[in-house]
C-alpha cells in the first residue's frame, strides 16, 4: 500500500480557521459571563476560556511551524 504524501498546502489557512472559531468562541462565552447570574455557569466558562487561551498558544505555534516549514521548501 502505496502512502499518501505529506500535502501540508492548507495548513495555514486551516489553523487559522481553528484560532478565529476558538477566538469567536471566546468571545461569545465572556458575553455569556457578563449576563449570567449563576457562578457555577461562570466559573466554568471561565474555565473553558482558558483552555481555549491555552490553544491559542499552540496554534500560534503551529503557523510558526508552517512559515519555517514553507521556507525551508522553497
């Protein structure tokens, strides 16, 4: 069985779509937050916030990756 080859083409642009999704979704939760009176809903999408701020770090890592790895490419 024949492997596929590394096609690394919409890297990019695929982990950019994830930090916007993740972004917006940060977004969304602290609009959340602001309107609930329920500590508990709060603590945890505060919690799940800052997942999210933790992906963000490894998705900025991994464009970074994709530069170095596109320029050593060309």
């Amino acid at each position: 069985m024949k492997s596929k080859p590394d096609d690394r083409s919409d890297n990019v642009e695929r982990i950019q779509e994830n930090i916007d999704n993740t972004m917006e979704n940060i977004h969304l939760a602290n609009e959340a937050i602001s309107k609930t009176d329920d500590e508990k809903t709060k603590k945890d999408l505060k919690c799940k916030n800052h997942r999210r701020e933790e992906a963000l770090d490894g998705f900025r890592s991994e464009i970074k990756d994709e530069a170095a790895h596109s320029k050593r490419c060309k």
